[in-house]
C-alpha cells in the first residue's frame, strides 16, 4: 500500500498562478514536493527537462527563479 500524504492550507489562488505560468511555459507534467508545517504546508514544483513540450525544450523556459518570483 502507498504512504499518502496529505497537506494543509494550500494557498489555492497562488498555487493556480503558478500552475498557469508553469503550463503556459511549456511544461506537460510537473513533480510536486510536500513540506509540512504547523500553520502553512507549503508544496515545491520541479519540472525535469523531458517534462516541457518537445517545441520549447530548447527555447527559453522558467527557471527555478522565475517560479521564486511568482511566489513572493
């Protein structure tokens, strides 16, 4: 049986916009990373190169700091 893992208090209008601006930045899948905490849990996304769309893998894409940006 697999462990689930649950977090609590996500910020959903922050965590769309960035799910937006990942999406809209060619990625197809993304790895989403869970820290709990006691007043916020907090989610980290990863976008390994293979899971951006084959037309903007070699073109610019977000970076770690872009997403940083989004979510100060």
């Amino acid at each position: 049986m697999k462990k689930k893992v649950t977090l609590k208090k996500i910020h959903l209008e922050s965590f769309i916009e960035i799910l937006i601006s990942v999406y809209n930045g060619g990625a197809d899948f993304i790895d989403l990373e869970g820290v709990p905490d006691t007043l916020q849990d907090y989610i980290g996304i990863t976008i390994p190169e293979e899971y951006m769309s084959k037309d903007v893998r070699s073109d610019d894409k977000l970076t770690e700091n872009d997403l940083n940006e989004l979510l100060n």
